[in-house]
C-alpha cells in the first residue's frame, strides 16, 4: 500500500512540472535503444551487489556462531 501511495505522489509530482507528452517521450527513448542497454546494466549490477552482500553476511553470521537464515 505504501509502495503504490508513494508511486502516486511521485507521479503527480512529475505531471505537474511536466506534460504528459514529455513523461511519454521520456519513457519511450528510456525503453528503447542505449536507455534499456543502461537500465538492464544497472539492474544487473544491483542484483549483483545484492549477492555480494548477501554472501557476505551469511559468512559474518557462520564466522560469529550465528545461524544462517
């Protein structure tokens, strides 16, 4: 519920500093060519991160007689 109230009030933030037709434009260079290479790139890395990190908690946890969840 939190998630969908936050993503109204960012939505209504942008139309009211832009219009319709440029969040539209915005979106559709965003999905299409270089914008999606970037965004799967960024995605890629964050879930990588997120391994990362979670490899190395279940480690910290083993080394201190904690355990894993």
């Amino acid at each position: 519920m939190m998630l969908v109230l936050s993503l109204l009030i960012v939505s209504t933030l942008v139309l009211s500093f832009f219009s319709v037709d440029e969040v539209t434009a915005g979106l559709t260079q965003a999905l299409s060519g270089t914008g999606a290479l970037v965004g799967l790139g960024i995605m890629l890395v964050l879930v990588a991160l997120l391994l990362v990190w979670k490899k190395h908690r279940a480690a910290s946890r083993a080394r201190h007689g904690g355990a894993p969840r």
